[in-house]
C-alpha cells in the first residue's frame, strides 16, 4: 500500500513537523489540479494519504449518476484509511477542489 502526502499548507495543524516528515519519508509526493481523481469509489485500496495542503470534497454518486457531496476534507485529514484498514474498496470518491499536492 504507498501513502501518499499532500504538501504542507497553512491549515495542516494535526500531525507534528515531525510526524509530517516521517510522512514524506514513506511517501512520494504527486499534484492534482482542480477536479482530479485521488480515490475513486468502487476501487480497492493502494493507498492512504494525508492531505497537509488543498481542498477536497468526498462525494458518491446516485443510481441516476447524480453526484452528492458528503463532506469537503481540510489540510491535515487523513484520506483512504476506511478502506485501507477495513480491506473494502472505496466507499466514496475523493476529489480535489482546486490544486492539490499529493
């Protein structure tokens, strides 16, 4: 499983500088601009990421394909770990909202 890191932003308050670097050490850093992908519903874990700068929004989608926002995740929330740790595939997708560092 990689962790992925999102790069230190100005809300990225939860873990340690430390625990930030032990971080970076186990992952590798990759960028998403507005609207990508980071984890897709209904896809089996490879990763885990803390996100440290950016927005996202978690959202899933209707039988009609309509897509429902269920919440927006802020710098220094961990993203995946339901799945990772639970062993199910991704119950929401995850999706930048604006530029997004990974």
């Amino acid at each position: 499983m990689d962790i992925v890191v999102v790069d230190e932003g100005s809300q990225g308050r939860l873990l340690t500088a430390d625990e930030r670097a032990q971080w970076r050490e186990l992952g590798q850093v990759r960028r998403f601009g507005d609207g990508g992908v980071l984890l897709r519903e209904g896809e089996n874990p490879r990763r885990v990421m803390l996100l440290v700068g950016g927005r996202v929004k978690v959202v899933t989608s209707t039988d009609e394909r309509a897509e429902v926002v269920l919440a927006y995740r802020e710098p220094g929330e961990v993203l995946g770990e339901m799945a990772a740790l639970g062993g199910a595939e991704h119950s929401a997708s995850v999706i930048a909202v604006g530029p997004v560092e990974t």
